[in-house]
C-alpha cells in the first residue's frame, strides 16, 4: 500500500495523508485469522488477505495542526466478492478496508 492525497474537510482544512504498508500473504491471513476470537465471520473472513501499515497526516491548519506530530497504525483488509470465480471479480468489487489508529506516545521503562 501506498497511498498519498488530500483531504479537504467540512472546514475547508487540507491535509495530507501518507499512508505505507502492505497486504499479507493469503496464507499468512488465513492463518492469523484462525487466532482471532469466533465473532461468526470466520468463514467470510478466511478469504480475505490481511493488510497492515502506518500512516502520517501533514497540514497547516491550525484546528488539525496536532496531526503533524501523530503517528498511525493501519489494520484492514480485502475484501473481494465470495463465490464468483476469480476471472470474474471487476476490480470496482474488490473494496480496501481499514482503520486508522494513533499511537499514543508513553514514556518508556526506566
């Protein structure tokens, strides 16, 4: 994954995204996927390819100036229609899903 762009917001803010990361391994997914807690989507969830990675915002508006200082933590997924063969799968299907968290700085141990 690498993603760069703007973002206008209902205030009329621009800021920047950079987002880095990658897609794990289908197998890789499948297998991480067998360690989560039973929530009922498993069989759905079996097939989706993992992906992980950070991001970093730049602007200079001063409501999201705090974004300049932050770094995130990207988790999602892929996920692509089930139970039509893969030739068939239109690239406008196949949604990039995720989460954007702030790591939030502590001190380290003495």
């Amino acid at each position: 994954m690498n993603i760069q762009g703007f973002i206008e917001t209902k205030d009329s803010a621009l800021i920047m995204p950079d987002y880095q990361g990658y897609g794990r391994s289908t197998d890789r997914s499948q297998e991480l996927c067998k360690l989560t807690p039973k929530s009922g989507l498993e069989e759905k969830r079996k097939f989706r390819r993992q992906v992980v990675g950070f991001a970093w915002h730049v602007t200079n508006h001063e409501k999201y100036r705090w974004l300049n200082d932050a770094v995130c933590a990207i988790s999602g997924e892929v996920r692509a229609p089930i139970g039509i063969p893969r030739d068939h799968v239109r690239q406008a299907d196949v949604k990039l899903v995720f989460t954007v968290d702030e790591n939030v700085w502590e001190p380290p141990p003495e």
